[in-house]
C-alpha cells in the first residue's frame, strides 16, 4: 500500500466533492484507480439529476465500468470523501472492487464499518480491502461547512 498514493487520489476525490458543493450537493467525491492512474471520476448529483442513486460512487462505478469494458472492476481501487452508504456498498461488491479508500466514516449510515461493514461480509461473493481516514479532517470540514450553511437557508 503506498500512502503517498492514497492521499494523491483522496485529493483528487475531494476535488470533486467541492464540485459537488459548488452544485449544492451534498460534497461527496470519487476516483476509480486502475494501475496508477484514475479511470473515472464523479460527484454526487442527486439534486442535479433526480436521481435517489446519483452517488458519486455509484456514478464513478458505471464510468470505470464503461471504460474497462467490463462489470468486473477487480483490478480497480476506489477513492471516495465519505464512507459508502449501504446501496454503493452493495454496488461495490458486486462490481468486485479491489479496495475501498475513504475519507470520514458515517456512524449512522456507513456500510463500511461505520453503521455495519457490507465489504466485508463473508456471506456474499466478494470482499474489499479497506482503507479508513485518508485526509478525514478535510473531507469532515467540508461536509460540516455544507451543512452548517444549509441549516442556515430558510426552509420553503
């Protein structure tokens, strides 16, 4: 495992979580890594799309899948700001995600650790190795300035 990577990718990941912001997402980002180099990159777009499953690691999944050509993302690394709720866990395994390299944990919706570990539930057909607190004050500070501002907003 080479830190120095770790915290390249994270950075990249938390590029685009302040895109994310900039949209008025919640800031999550996420890098697809294959052989040093990112295949896919996303933010979440929820709000922008419509769409309940426009996560950043679900968007990223189906990008690095378009571009490996293949479901099977078993040579692939994923960097994302926040630990992965239970749907992209769900999505991880499948797609056989080598690692999993995240920013804060989620203790209420977490499913890599946080609330529950789905990557690495022995029962299912695929397990991920996973890396926690790659430049988590960051990926804290950015979620906390969020929705700190969104608290302030008038609500309709």
């Amino acid at each position: 495992m080479d830190f120095a990577s770790d915290q390249f990718f994270m950075g990249e990941a938390l590029r685009l979580a302040r895109k994310a912001f900039a949209a008025e997402e919640v800031p999550v980002g996420a890098v697809v890594v294959r052989h040093g180099e990112i295949i896919a990159r996303a933010w979440n777009q929820v709000e922008t799309l419509k769409d309940a499953t426009a996560h950043a690691e679900m968007l990223a999944i189906t990008q690095a899948e378009a571009g490996v050509g293949d479901w099977r993302l078993t040579d692939c690394d994923l960097y994302v700001t926040k630990e992965p709720c239970p749907m992209c866990a769900g999505a991880i395994v499948h797609a056989r995600l080598r690692r999993v390299i995240f920013g804060c944990s989620d203790a209420k919706g977490g499913a890599a650790g946080g609330l529950l570990n789905l990557l690495q539930m022995p029962q299912l057909n695929h397990t991920c190795e996973i890396t926690a607190g790659v430049r988590t004050d960051e990926a804290v500070a950015l979620l906390r300035e969020f929705f700190r501002a969104r608290r302030k907003q008038p609500q309709p």
